[in-house]
C-alpha cells in the first residue's frame, strides 16, 4: 500500500504554459496509489489536451462548463464530496484572485468553494506577476484559509526571464501532496490493528467466514501510519495491498489470528480490533474433502477464543478500540459490548445495507466510550479511518 493509497485527489488545472505537465503530474500521484479526476478550468484545453489526461486518469475529463446535464445531479457537489484533496496544477495568477474572492463563476472554483476537503495549490506564474503586490496579498488570504501552497519553483521561466514562478516538478508536488496526510497524533506509539474475515475450515476445500473485506481495517491501518504510529496489522484472508511502512502478519483462522495477536500484544500501546472474527468454528475439520452422499449434514460447532475481551482483559493492558457490526439496535449492542468486555471505545456501524459497512468503499460509524457519543457520518471509509484515528488518539492521548 503506497503513500496515496485509496486517496482521491481532484486535480484542477487552470489556463497556464505549465499545464502540459499535468498528465505527468496524474501519473505521478496514479504511481503513489491515488485515485485521480481532473477538472480544466476555462482555456486550460488550450495548453493540455483532455483526451491525455482521460487517458492517464482513467476517468473522463470535467471542463470548466456547469452543464443542465452534469447538474441534474448536482455534479459539482458530487466532485467537492468525492476529493479527499483538490490539488490545483498549475495556479495561475488569475485563479488565485478568483479564489480569495470566493468566486464560484466556472466548475473549478465552485467545487473549490463546495468541498471540505483541504485544498492545495502550486503556484505557476511569470516572476513579475508572482512578486506583484495583489498577488503576494492573495496568497497570504489564501494561507491564512489553511490552503496549501506548494512551491513555486524559481528559475528560467518560459517566457525568458528569470526568478521565482515556475511550478514545482510534477514528482515534487505529487510528495507534498502525499505529506498533507501525514500528521503526529500517535507519533512514537505502537499500535495493532486486526482486520478482514476468518476462515474456519470444514475441509481441505471448504469452510465457514463472513462477508469482511479487510477494507475499513486496512485503511486504518495506512491512516495510523500517518499519524506516526508503528503499526503491526493482524491480517485475516483479503486481497488488498499490505501498507508499506506496517508490519503484517497473514492469518486464516480465528486461532491463528488469536496467536498471531497475543505473541506480540504485550508490545503494543494500543490494539484496534476490527477483524470479523468468527464466533466459533468446526469441532473438527475433514482432512479430506467431504463428499456429497447425504441429504443433510450436521458439524459441531465450538466457541473460539474471543481475542478482543482477552486483549482488554489482560494486566497492563494496551488501550483496547473494538469494532461492533450489528445488523439492527447497533449503539445498544455496542455499548453493551464496550461495557463486557471491557474496552475504552467501540465504533459500531450498520451492516446488511447496500451503501455501508461490508464490502462497499463508504461507511458511517457512532463512536461510543464510557461517557461521550460521537457520530462519524457517512464518508469513504479512508476518509472515516483519518477521522477514527484522530479520535482514538484524543481519547489515548487524555489518560
């Protein structure tokens, strides 16, 4: 898993010479793990051709027109929740000024002015224009926002002269781009994470799990390391890239993820337990494969370890987040989980739906403690795992 792993960035590319660098720009942040849509601000067809950046993106090219068509959905609201960064490459001058004003007169600047997500802008510019007082003002409001500003780059220019303007290689922004999630909340801190399903066997080619991708443990997993922690991720069966910067121990069954868990828990300052971690499994496995020579067929079942209360329940116990998927009363059952085993938070989310939970990119989660409720609304489940790890380590952080 790479540094832009599952991010969307929502490129904007306005009207200036250094636009041809944009599909270089797309590939470099494609190469970083980042899924990449592009908007071209009003002329900016005239420097880079959209069919390029369709082709490097793999998504179709928004211009900068709000057609009837693309708002009968509310296009524009849909590509401000989409962005977990809007990048603009290259900011011209104009662009710059059209954004301290709040202007929303083309796509660009009204998803700029629609979305929450944290904007950046690498500036691309003549050096008279970059070191003129209207400009130098404009990104200092800009700043002042808490937008992004990423170089510019000083050198020859296109135009022959010579100074401070040009913008920063396609390479460079890429990186600064994959910095704006990296934060210091469990800087030094040990952290493991369970994730994904089990697998409890019936036979060599059969057995019983459930429905977890791994998705929502994996992408706390990448949102932890942001967040500086060493990471240890306790993997049940997925098929997901592993985290670069983790450390990961591949499991199948519920007893393999228990020892894989308890040989190295007494390391860790917090464990986050979010694998879906089968409840019991065969009284016995067949070593061969069962065949079909009856019309029913009955297996014993016997309870697995329960690897999170264990966890909690130990002296000097790390600071024990469980995960509680429930199909219907979920803030009940998870307070009632938090209190039994024990935890300091559980995160109870809805599963069984169509749009959250299992399976799918988004998910909503209520974060429970002893005394506080916090809701998480429904986002990208990278999104919620940046969101989860900043509670969790308030929460740690206050013991």
């Amino acid at each position: 898993m790479k540094s832009l792993t599952n991010k969307r960035v929502l490129l904007g590319v306005s009207a200036g010479i250094a636009a041809y660098k944009a599909p270089d720009l797309v590939r470099k942040l494609g190469e970083l793990g980042a899924q990449v849509q592009v908007i071209l601000s009003k002329n900016a067809d005239q420097f880079v051709a959209p069919l390029a950046l369709q082709a490097v993106s793999g998504h179709a090219v928004h211009d900068h027109a709000m057609t009837a068509e693309s708002e009968s959905g509310m296009g524009h609201i849909d590509l401000a929740r989409w962005a977990d960064v809007v990048l603009i490459a290259p900011g011209t001058a104009n662009l710059i000024a059209r954004l301290c004003q709040g202007n929303a007169d083309e796509l660009l600047t009204t998803v700029c002015v629609a979305t929450e997500a944290p904007i950046a802008i690498a500036p691309a510019m003549n050096q008279q224009m970059w070191q003129n007082a209207a400009t130098i003002q404009n990104m200092q409001t800009l700043a002042s926002r808490n937008v992004h500003i990423l170089g510019p780059d000083a050198g020859e220019q296109a135009c022959g002269e010579v100074g401070p303007g040009r913008m920063l290689q396609p390479t460079d922004i890429a990186q600064r781009v994959a910095e704006l999630f990296q934060n210091s909340e469990l800087t030094g801190k040990r952290v493991m994470i369970t994730a994904g399903p089990t697998w409890e066997a019936l036979d060599p080619v059969r057995g019983i799990t459930n429905h977890s991708s791994g998705m929502m443990g994996y992408a706390l997993a990448q949102a932890a390391i942001e967040a500086g922690a060493a990471v240890t991720l306790v993997s049940g069966p997925t098929h997901i890239a592993k985290p670069e910067r983790a450390k990961v121990v591949d499991t199948v069954s519920a007893l393999d993820m228990h020892a894989a868990v308890m040989a190295e828990i007494d390391e860790q300052d917090l464990f986050i337990g979010v694998a879906a971690v089968a409840d019991y499994r065969p009284a016995d496995a067949a070593e061969q494969k069962i065949k079909k020579n009856a019309d029913e067929m009955t297996i014993t079942m016997v309870k697995n370890p329960d690897i999170l209360a264990e966890v909690a329940g130990r002296d000097n116990a790390p600071f024990c987040v469980g995960f509680a998927a429930e199909t219907n009363d979920v803030a009940a059952y998870a307070r009632g989980k938090l209190e039994r085993k024990k935890l300091d938070l559980i995160a109870a989310n809805h599963v069984g739906g169509s749009d959250t939970g299992f399976g799918v990119p988004d998910n909503a989660i209520t974060l429970i403690s002893k005394n506080s409720i916090i809701e998480l609304p429904k986002q990208s489940k990278t999104a919620l795992a940046r969101e989860l790890i900043s509670e969790i380590a308030k929460a740690y952080n206050k013991i």
